[in-house]
C-alpha cells in the first residue's frame, strides 16, 4: 500500500506543478477515504499535505484544520515522528489564527513548546529541536500580540532569540531582534527599551555575513522599515534619510532582477517551442539546446529554489499563508520561513516611505510618481483579493480579511498623502476627490478602516481651514479628537482648531485658542518627539502676536522655529514662522532683518506652490516697502500680490462650487453602518491593523499611527486684542 500512497502524492505533486490544485486535492483525499486503512503515519503525511494545498490555494481554512486535527489524533498513538507532530501543530495554530481562534491556538502552540522541551531533554537533534522552538515562539508572539499582552509577546521573542543564539544563526537571531524592536515599537512604554532593541538590531545585521547578505532581503527590509518608524517617531528626519535610501535601492535592485528573470522566462519558452519543432535541423537543434542549459543554468541562479519537494510546510508569520517565492519576502528559515507582509505590500510601503520623507520637503513631483506607483500596487491587490467597486466589508471571506485590510490602510495612507499635497499647492478640487475617495472607503469597510475616521475628521477640517471656513474647520478638529485615544492626536486637534480659531478673529476666538492652546503647552514636553511642541509653540507665538505681545511672541516662535528646522525639516511650517518673525521684526523696526527673513520665506513658499503663504508674505514686504518708502519696489510687490490673490480666488471659487464641497465642511461626522461581527473584529483589531503598519509619520505636524496631517496656517491681521498669558 505504500506503493500507492507514493504513486498518489507523485500525481497530487504533478496536478499542483500544473495548478490544478482541485485534483492534487482529490487524490490526497483517495488515500484517507480509502476503504483499505493505510499506516497512520501515512495518513498523517496526507493529512498534512491536503491542509497545506488548502491554506495555500484557497479560503477553506476549516477543511484544512479537521484534517490537522484529524492527524493530531493519530499522532497520539505514534511514540516517534518529532517533526511531523511539529509540523501539525504548527500548521493547526496558523489555521486557529486564520479563524481568530486565539484561545485555542495559544492551547496548541503551548503543547508544541511542551514537546520541543521533551525533545531536548531527551537529546534529540538539537538543531531541530531549537528551530522548531523558534518557529512556535514566533507564532506564540504574534498570538500574544493580537490580545494585547505585549510583555508576555516579547518573553517569547526572547525565548525564540535564544535559541538562535545556542545554535549560532545569526540569521535567525535577527529574525528575532527585529521582531523585538517591532513590539517595542508598538508599546513604546520606555524610549531607552526602544533604543536598546535599534541598537541590538544593529549589532546582529553587522555580525552576518555579508555574502549572506543577499539572501536575507525580506529582513533588510523588516530592519529598515523599523528604523524608518523609529526614526519618524522621534523625529530624526535627518538620520531617517540613509534608511529611506537603503530601502529604495534595495526594492529598485529587486524589480530590475525580477524583470530580468522574466525576460530570461519568455526567452526560454520562446526556445522550448524552436525545440519541439519535428523539422529543425540537427545542427541548429544542437545548438539551441545548448543554448537552452545556459539559460536555464541562468535562471537557477537568479531564483530561490523552493523547498516543496522536502518541506511541504510553509508557516507564516504573520497570517500571509498564500503565495509563491515571487511574492515572498522571507523573515526566516525553514520551518519558519515567515514573512512580515507580501513583497507587493512592502513596495507600496516603501513608496510611502518615500513619501513621507519628501512630501515635507516640498518634493512633490517625486512624490506624486510616488502616490501613483502605490496605488496602483495597491489596486491591482484589492481586485486579486476580490474587492471590487461593489464589494462591501460583509462580503469579504475570513480569510482575506486581514490582508485586505492592510491593503486598505496602505490605500488610505496614500490618499491622505495626496490631500496634504494637493491642499499645500492649493489644488482644493483635487484635495477635495481625494478626500472623497477616503470617505468612500470608510463607508464600504467601516470596521476595518475605524482607526481612519479620525483622520478623515481632522483632513475635513484641513480642508475647511484652507478653503476659509474656520468654524467648520474647528468642528472637524474636535470631533477627529473625539474619535481618537492617542493624547497625542488629541493634543494636535486642538492646535488645529486653536489656528482655525485664531483666523476668525474676534475676541471670543481668541480666547477659545488660548483655552485649548494651554494644556497643550502645558505639557508638550511630555510627547516622544518635537511635532506637538512645534506645532503649539507656532500657535501659541501666532496668537500672542495677534494681541500684540510681541517680544513674548518672538521668543516663542525663535525657539518653534530651531526645533522644526532641526528636527522636522517641514519647509511649509518652516516659512511660516518665518513670516511671523518677518512680520515681528517690521513690527519692531528691524528692518533688514525683517527683509531677509521674508525673503526667505517667500522662496520657500514659491517652491512649495503654497499661494497662501506666498500672499501673506507679500502682503508683509509691501508694508516692509511702504515703510522704507522703495516705491517701486512697493507697486511691483502688490501688482504681484494681486496677480496671486486673483489666482487664489480662481481656485477657491472652483472648490466653494464643486458637488463635494458641501459634504466635506457640513458639521456632521460620517454616517457609516459598523457592522461589528466576530471575524472581522478579530481580525481587523490584531497587530496588522493597529500596529504593524505603524507608520507613525504621514503629513507635516503630525502623531503616531494613525497620523494626521498639518494645519493649514494662516495670515494675521492688525487688530488689537487683549493679552492672557498662558
């Protein structure tokens, strides 16, 4: 009977090779249907291979888990066979974790450690008794992760460094630091915890070999996109850069290898036909089939060689159990062989990387390629995973949930990108259809994208602010806070709101800012990083300026200014508070002091195509004229201002008349029906969606994930207020 059973997984072999996995299945399934009984360890192996073509292939993740607990049973009966009862427990928590089963996949994976223990006291291979103990570590982790319990998270991280440790493998022990980093990250309970975990991060990359280097792209990528949050976190834009470079090379590498791969694919199949045809001639038969080994030979040595024929197991680490080498960049080893996310998601990241790192610096072409690159990535994912313009969250399948999910917060990111550029260039229309699309989203799948409808608050109230309603804007600003925990968040709404209140202008206004300006201020050191001290210091000098303390106001914004330009790198706040300062020195009479600065301000604001700046910095060298008594130079400078004004109108009239523009400033939240089933709870509510994707930089003045967006800032006025220190 073992004869046959070999015979039937050969054919079930073959059927997959040509993917008709519906047959490898039905000839599995022949050997445990059979009305003469096999060897269970035979069936076992069967079991095993069905449930690893079902997670694989398809969505019936509770066919594949009856026949791992199918085999557990058997198993019992089996004194030996270490590694497969490894490979059954290690399969059957991946589909506990598919159906968000935590509970029970905790149950398992704590047994697997139990039998890895057992094995190692009994001095069993020691190599596999340590990689298996990693690979139930991981999952463990991940497990933990999903409930919340950080430190037991980290406890098993450790346990799984360890091992790597006793059995020298570097390549693993980075596996497990990065991981490390990746929780601490999500914690953040302690910045020295954090630091420690970069720094061993760095200290393991620098002990592998760099002939190895190569083969370990899915961690490069892990470890820089870590750093590239660590580093936007605390706001170290200036080291932020070489990672962001590193990550960019490393993805170009990559595409140009694959695309050669490709080429040298059609090559080949173009030579296989020349091959079979029955008329070639001896001669040239001979040479095209030497040709067809080269090729070949080239081939093998550009791509990974699965390892299916020896390992029909392919565990993943964080619940991505599809896909090819092609789409995969491993974390680790057989028999973890876990990725972080599928390659085509980590692209799209690191386009938003890229992003993120220039969108401050005014590189909008680079990142409008950018934002496009992505989203189509993007796209192209969504439909693979069925999300069509009519699908809906409820008609997602479980198991496309959590990738789907981390699809769409991507998307999201993207547009919210794209809404922070379009409304610093004052292209409101555009702004406008890319908050609407953000909307749209939330409304088709409001359980998965909840953490975006704070976002989508505060980029409303952005919109209002640029287009000038600042009591709406000021609306959109408290109900983002509202809708969010993040004291971080909560604290930049209310420096929103505080600008938007400044704008109106009148006593009352100004007093609602400064009641919302003090707390914040109050404890602005408290915040890892400088986004809401800068952002509370430059509201907090506007507002002073406003009721005409001047040198308080200077003295704030000096020091608003020193942060943001060695910190953020944000040119448009940047040339705001320079245009403060500007103005403040005219105020003063300083004024080649005052030229200088706004002179300044004013090439910054050119570069960035932000008209309002440029018009508020004008209106201020016009008075700065007027004041020296340069005539011409004063006619020419407004003639120019009202040019930029008239353009100004242009595009707010095009926005104040657009269908959309009415939805977006109503003083109403969004209307979204939350359908609060189990599954997707589960499954959007677990590392992927809070925390794995922690890009805690997005636009300008800005929190940890999910990131808000600058406040757009804005032009003074003359009046004389009142003063209220804070």
């Amino acid at each position: 009977m073992e004869a046959v059973a070999e015979g039937l997984w050969g054919l079930a072999d073959y059927h997959e090779s040509t993917g008709e996995i519906g047959k490898a299945v039905k000839c599995l399934e022949a050997i445990c249907q059979s009305h003469v009984s096999f060897f269970p360890i035979v069936e076992v192996k069967t079991r095993l291979r069905i449930a690893t073509l079902l997670l694989k292939h398809s969505h019936n993740v509770t066919h594949a888990k009856s026949h791992l607990e199918r085999s557990q049973l058997l198993l019992k009966s089996i004194p030996s066979c270490f590694d497969l009862k490894c490979r059954a427990y290690s399969l059957l928590s991946q589909c506990y974790h598919l159906v968000g089963a935590i509970p029970p996949q905790k149950h398992i994976l704590n047994k697997a450690l139990d039998l890895t223990a057992s094995a190692a006291a009994a001095n069993h291979d020691q190599v596999s008794v340590k990689l298996w103990s990693c690979n139930f570590n991981a999952q463990l982790a991940n497990a933990l992760i999903i409930e919340g319990d950080y430190q037991s998270s980290i406890a098993a991280l450790e346990c799984g460094y360890v091992c790597a440790t006793q059995i020298s493998y570097p390549e693993l022990q980075m596996f497990f630091a990065t991981s490390v980093l990746h929780v601490h990250l999500m914690q953040w309970d302690d910045e020295n915890l954090v630091e420690q975990a970069v720094n061993r991060c760095d200290h393991v990359w620098e002990s592998i070999n760099p002939n190895k280097i190569q083969q370990c792209l899915g961690l490069l990528f892990y470890n820089e996109l870590l750093h590239v949050f660590y580093r936007f976190r605390i706001c170290d834009y200036k080291n932020v850069q070489q990672h962001v470079d590193k990550l960019d090379a490393a993805m170009k590498a990559d595409l140009q290898q694959t695309r050669h791969v490709q080429e040298l694919s059609e090559e080949l199949n173009a030579l296989n036909q020349s091959l079979s045809r029955s008329d070639l001639h001896y001669r040239d038969r001979s040479a095209l089939s030497e040709k067809q080994v080269r090729l070949q030979e080239r081939l093998k040595s550009m791509t990974r060689l699965t390892s299916t024929g020896k390992h029909y197991l392919e565990p993943a680490h964080f619940g991505n159990v599809r896909g090819t080498w092609e789409d995969k960049l491993e974390l680790a080893p057989p028999p973890i062989d876990g990725e972080w996310l599928p390659k085509s998601a980590i692209y799209a990241l690191v386009d938003l990387m890229v992003v993120i790192f220039g969108r401050p610096k005014g590189l909008f072409k680079e990142c409008g390629k950018r934002i496009q690159t992505g989203m189509y990535t993007i796209q192209e994912e969504l439909v693979k995973l069925g999300i069509t313009e009519s699908v809906r969250e409820v008609d997602l399948q479980h198991s496309a949930i959590w990738m789907a999910g981390v699809y769409l917060m991507l998307l999201m990111q993207f547009l919210e990108n794209k809404v922070a550029i379009e409304l610093t260039r004052s292209e409101f229309v555009e702004a406008q259809e890319a908050l609407v699309q953000m909307k749209n989203w939330y409304i088709r799948f409001p359980t998965i994208l909840q953490a975006c409808e704070s976002i989508i608050q505060m980029l409303r109230g952005q919109y209002a602010h640029y287009v000038g309603c600042y009591s709406e804007a000021a609306y959109h600003y408290f109900e983002a806070a509202k809708l969010t925990e993040s004291k971080s968040m909560q604290a930049m709404c209310q420096v929103y709101a505080a600008v938007s209140y400044i704008c109106i202008g009148d006593a009352e206004s100004y007093s609602q800012a400064l009641d919302l300006i003090g707390p914040v201020y109050r404890m602005m050191d408290s915040f890892v990083g400088v986004r809401e001290k800068t952002g509370v210091l430059f509201a907090y000098g506007l507002l002073l300026m406003k009721q005409h303390d001047l040198q308080e106001s200077r003295n704030r914004l000096a020091k608003g200014l020193q942060l943001t330009h060695n910190h953020l790198g944000n040119l448009q706040l940047v040339s705001q508070y320079l245009t403060i300062l500007g103005s403040l020195a005219l105020v003063l009479h300083d004024t080649v002091q005052s030229r200088d600065i706004l002179r300044s301000s004013l090439t910054l604001a050119k570069k960035l195509y932000d008209i309002p700046t440029q018009i508020w910095v004008l209106s201020v060298l016009t008075a700065l004229y007027r004041e020296l008594d340069e005539r011409g130079n004063e006619m020419e400078n407004a003639d120019y201002q009202r040019k930029k004004v008239d353009d100004l109108q242009r595009r707010l009239a095009d926005s104040h008349s657009s269908i959309h523009h009415i939805e977006l400033i109503d003083k109403a939240r969004l209307e979204a029906q939350q359908f609060h089933e189990l599954d997707i709870k589960r499954a959007t509510t677990g590392p992927s969606m809070r925390v794995n994707l922690d890009i805690p930089e997005s636009i300008g003045l800005s929190t940890p994930l999910p990131a808000p967006s600058s406040s757009r800032l804005v032009d003074l006025d003359t009046g004389r207020r009142g003063k209220r220190k804070i």
